[in-house]
C-alpha cells in the first residue's frame, strides 16, 4: 500500500511540475489589462480556465491528500530502535570527596 502511494505521489509531483511550467504566465496578457480589444470578453481578460488550470487544480489536491497520506502513515509507526538493544555505561564510583581533600592539603 504505502509503495504504490509513494509512486503515486511521485507521478504527481513530477506532473504537477510539468503541468505549471507548461502554463503561461501573467505577463501575456498585459495588453488586456491596459485597455486590449479581449478585455470586454465574458469571463473577463483571463478567459475562461483552460485544461491546463483545471489540471493543476486536480494534480495539486491529489498531492496535497497524497502528502498528509503518507505523513500520517509515517507518524504511527512505533519500531524497535536500536538504542534500546545497548546497555548503559556503568558509572565508576567517584572519588571526589577524597580527591577535594588531597589537593587541598597539597596547596598548603
């Protein structure tokens, strides 16, 4: 399930990529903006949503449900670590009560 997730998040990011690049920017319709013959049309100056918007508007929802998918698929999994396995250093008996003594009277 979660192989077959990850390839499919992965089509959608690669299409999603390609879908926008493929797009035109906002700077082609400049003429319009200023006053353009297409600027009376119905949908106004960026016309109707073409393929390519609606495309993106569904390349963009099955990524961003794709994403939490396997975000929250990640995030229940409890695994046996291996920091458990090792035991914990033993801590050596410190002798600093004797050591404070010792460099004490060394000073005198």
């Amino acid at each position: 399930m979660s192989i077959l997730l990850i390839v499919t998040h992965v089509v959608v990011c690669i299409a999603l990529i390609m879908i926008v690049l493929l797009q035109t920017g906002k700077g082609a319709d400049m003429g319009a903006a200023f006053g353009g013959g297409s600027s009376q049309t119905l949908f106004g100056s960026t016309g109707a949503s073409t393929f390519l918007s609606k495309a993106t508007t569904v390349a963009a929802i099955v990524f961003m449900l794709t994403s939490l998918t396997l975000a929250y698929m990640s995030g229940g999994k409890v695994t046996k670590s291996v920091v458990t396995d090792t035991q914990a250093p033993i801590e050596q008996s410190s002798q600093t009560g004797t050591n404070a003594a010792d460099a004490g009277s060394k000073s005198e």
